[in-house]
C-alpha cells in the first residue's frame, strides 16, 4: 500500500514538475521576447475611448450626422491598425514558436541524463519538454506561412522521435552477449556435469594405479 501511494505521489509531483518547467519558458520567453501587441496598445485604447466619448455624448438614437462619421472614421482607424499589426504579429508567433521548441529540445535532452538515477525528476522534465512542444507548435499552427508551418513541425516531429528513441528504445534494448562462445545458464549444467564425469575417471583411476602399486 506504501509502495502504491509513493508511486501515485511520484506521478502527481513529476506531472506538477512538467506543468512548472513549461509556465517558467513560457513566462521566459514572454518576457524577453514580448508580443508587438503592446507597441499598439497605447492607439488601441485611445480609439477606445474616442468611441465611448462619441457613444455617451447622448442616445443611440440622437446621434448627429456628425457623429457617426466621427465613428466610422474610428472604425477605419482601428481597421489599419489591425491590418499594421497581422505581419508583425504573425513573424512574433513564428519566432515564438522556434524558440520555445528549442528549449523543449533543451529540457528534453536534459531529461536523458541521469534519468536512471533520477526517474521522478527525469519523467518531470519530459513531461515539461513535450508540453512545452506542444505549445510551440500550437503557435505556429496558428500563423499563415504555410512553408514556415511545414519546416518547424518537421523538425519538431524529427526531433520528438530522435529523443524518444533515446529515452525509451534504446535505453531499453536487450543486450547481446559480447561473444559467440558466451554460455547460458543450460551450458553451465553441462559443463558441470562433464567436470563431474571428469573427477569420477580421474579418482577411479587413481584408485586403480593405487592397487596396482600395492
């Protein structure tokens, strides 16, 4: 029962671990690599409350001619705003993306050493690895350069299955015996069983010379 609970608490910590290293290179990666929304935030609130001023000046249905202009100007403002920002924002989600699958490699190949002698904490930043994977090809699943798409999930696919051939194939491959020759636990009865065989001649031949000599 012990034995159950102390595995059930290895699993809970090691998936908590993966949720932890994938926040902290989300956060880090926000953080010294912050999202071009922010250089336009300042004009998208100024439209804001330009519109609110003209929607609050008086009724709906009281609103002058001159209103209305002042609104679809805002409108078309905000329109060019956005279409300013889709290319810039597409290339932040494009190098967004590379660089948080480059440290899910990095997390992962650190997940491989020691991962004998450290199987919770490995299994943690495994597990912070592949969601951190996942989040960088969500974000460039979600831009427009279809070529761009193509090459990064291609090397993050090439990437998933060189390390998960490392960490689960060929950690766990049988080995083979170093020689030709090596015996098995059968070959060991019977070489057993000559040597037997060998020290019964050996002793019938003593006693036999023995009584020759007497």
């Amino acid at each position: 029962m012990a034995t159950t609970q102390s595995k059930g608490l290895q699993t809970i910590f090691s998936f908590f671990l993966g949720l932890m290293v994938t926040a902290f290179v989300g956060v880090g990666v926000y953080t010294f690599h912050p999202s071009p929304q922010e250089q336009f935030a300042p004009q998208r609130q100024d439209l804001s409350r330009r519109e609110v001023a003209v929607r609050n000046s008086r009724p709906s249905e009281e609103l002058a001619d001159s209103d209305r202009d002042q609104l679809g100007q805002i409108n078309e403002e905000r329109n060019a705003l956005t279409d300013a920002s889709r290319p810039q924002l597409e290339a932040w989600g494009r190098s967004t993306s590379i660089v948080l699958i480059i440290f899910a490699t990095l997390v992962m190949a650190v997940s491989l050493v020691r991962a004998d002698q450290l199987p919770v904490i490995s299994n943690g930043l495994l597990l912070g690895g592949v969601f951190t994977m996942v989040y960088g090809v969500g974000w460039i699943i979600a831009t427009n350069a279809s070529m761009t798409r193509f090459a990064v999930m291609t090397v993050a696919f090439a990437i998933t299955l060189a390390l998960g051939y490392v960490r689960f194939v060929r950690r766990d491959a049988p080995t083979t015996p170093s020689a030709p020759g090596a015996t098995s636990g059968e070959g060991l009865t019977d070489i057993e069983k000559r040597v037997s065989n060998l020290e019964d001649r050996l002793n019938k031949a003593a006693s036999a010379l023995g009584t020759k000599t007497d």
